[in-house]
C-alpha cells in the first residue's frame, strides 16, 4: 500500500521551532520527514565525557534554518495528526543538513533517505558523533 497518496506541496511560514524535528507554521503541526532528532531536555557526551544539550542544540539549529519560506512537501500524516513533510530553505533539504551536522538521527523505521547523511556525520565524528549518546526513539522510552 502507498503510504503517502498525497501531493500536497507549498511554501511555508515557520511560527514556532517545536524541538529539533517539529515546527509549526500557524495551526499546522509539522514533523521533519525521516529523521528523529534528540528531545528538548535529552543531554549527550561529547568525546572528553562533558555532558551538552544536543535537544536544545538541535532546536537552534533548525530555527537558524527556519528564518525565511519553506518549500515543503506533505510525505504522510502521523498517528498524532502532525503533517510528515520534506523541506528545502533554497536548497537546502533542512533535515539531511540537521543529520549531515549530527544533530540528528536518520529514522530508519520509516525511511532511509538521509542514511548516507547519517554515515557521513558518523564518519566525521559530528555533533553527537562525537561522542555518546542514546538514540532518540531509546530515550523517549525511558524519559
């Protein structure tokens, strides 16, 4: 079955940077397609064992990303009613450039799309990379 019957596209206005992976634009609830980023309060250790806040870092990021109209495509709609969409700022697909800086995990459970991203981040030891973390979906379980 096709998942995602929709061909819905259009141009955006970001209002609020939810977390590292969810935004709003007015009353539209929008989920970054295919990846999970760490949660609000989730901490990582970075190489030396100092603990940073990559949720709140994730957050920055995206929203220094946001500032400007969206090119964004409706790819599902979640369980939640969040609308699962695929961004460009110019383009830029602003959720392979939040896994490619390591802020962010690609969600394999439903896509593979920013795999290689996520390889490459791991490859350069970047932003969580650099050290430990727990993947975000592992620590929604816990927290």
């Amino acid at each position: 079955a096709d998942t995602a019957p929709f061909a819905i596209s259009g141009t955006i206005t970001v209002t609020k940077v939810s977390d590292g992976d969810s935004l709003r634009s007015g009353r539209l609830k929008i989920r970054l397609h295919g990846i999970d980023a760490p949660e609000l309060k989730q901490t990582c250790k970075a190489a030396d064992g100092v603990v940073w806040p990559c949720g709140d870092a994730a957050r920055s990021a995206l929203a220094a990303m946001v500032d400007g109209p969206l090119q964004c495509q409706l790819r599902d709609v979640d369980r939640y009613g969040r609308l699962i969409m695929q961004c460009l700022a110019g383009r830029t697909d602003i959720a392979e450039a939040l896994v490619s800086q390591g802020l962010a995990m690609a969600y394999r459970r439903y896509s593979s799309d920013y795999v290689a991203a996520e390889d490459a981040a791991e490859a350069g030891s970047k932003g969580m990379w650099q050290g430990r973390f727990e993947p975000p979906w592992d620590w929604r379980k816990k927290n």
